[in-house]
C-alpha cells in the first residue's frame, strides 16, 4: 500500500506537469508553425482605451494547442480526458485573463508582469479540478508558487535554447 504522501506528490507532480504544458504547448506551437495559423483570439479589435482586447500573441493556434495537448498528457498520466479538457482550458482562460489585465495596464504583448502571468493560468485551472482530483486550498497554494518558480526557470532555459524570444 502506497503512502498517502506518495500519492500526494505524484498527484501534484502530475498537475504541474500539465500547467507547464498548458503553458509550453503555444511557445512550441509558434516555434514549430512560426505565423501560420497565428489567427489572434481578438480578431485585433481595440477597446476604448486604445489597447488590444488581449493582443497579438494570443492566438486560435496557441489556445487549441493548448487544449488539445493537456488533454492528451492528461489521459497519458492516468486522469480522465474531461480533466485535461478543464485544465487546458482553465489555463488559456487564466492566460487570456492575464493579457486583458496587462493590456488595460498599459503594458504591451509578452511584456513581463510577474505573479500576473503566472497565477491566473495555475489557480483557475487547480480551482476547475480541485473537486474532482481532492485538492485542498493549501495544495493549490503550494502548486501556484511551486508553478511560478518552475516557470520562470523553464523559460530561461527555452530562451537560452532559442525556442522562446524572451527570457520570462
């Protein structure tokens, strides 16, 4: 018999594992693709502020690439498909929450705002499965900072290997 904080650590090993792929899928989708199929999610409408709804670099192909991979990694690690579903899709909602909050800000497309670009894209996806995986409060909390160191050491290394533009 496993012990329960075997299992614990293998359950929020998985998550993060998915949050990081939620959130790679669309950085390797649009090294991979370069601008084909770079449709943005805002058709480039502008609000009345003059900025962008979300921005160029939140596109069609990054949101469904996104999707679709979290998904499949979901069922590859043992979770139902509906699980990756709400996790790739709660982590683009976070990411576009994220890019509409910038952009009223004022800050430009892929500029850098830390805790903003990360915690969104982790917690509502956390949030969407805590139920249905048993996460507590107090492992969602560890897995959105655990998320946020993780993801900023990933995306130096991609940046170092030329496979991201900036290095955050």
């Amino acid at each position: 018999m496993t012990p329960g904080w075997v299992l614990i650590f293998m359950l929020s090993l998985k998550l993060l594992l998915l949050l990081l792929i939620a959130n790679g899928a669309p950085i390797l989708c649009s090294k991979f693709f370069g601008n084909r199929f770079s449709l943005p999610v805002d058709f480039g409408v502008r609000l009345k502020d003059g900025f962008p709804l979300f921005g160029s670099s939140k596109t069609f192909r990054g949101l469904i690439s996104a999707v679709l991979v979290v998904t499949a990694f979901a069922v590859l690690l043992g979770f139902e498909w509906q699980t990756g579903l709400l996790i790739g899709v709660w982590a683009m909602l976070g990411d576009l929450f994220s890019s509409f909050v910038k952009r009223r800000l004022g800050m430009t497309p892929s500029s850098m705002a830390l805790g903003l670009d990360q915690i969104p894209e982790a917690l509502f996806p956390l949030i969407a499965v805590s139920s249905i995986v048993g996460l507590t409060w107090w492992q969602i909390t560890y897995l959105v900072v655990l998320f946020i160191v993780v993801e900023l050491v990933l995306s130096r290394i991609l940046y170092t290997l030329k496979i991201r533009k900036k290095p955050y």
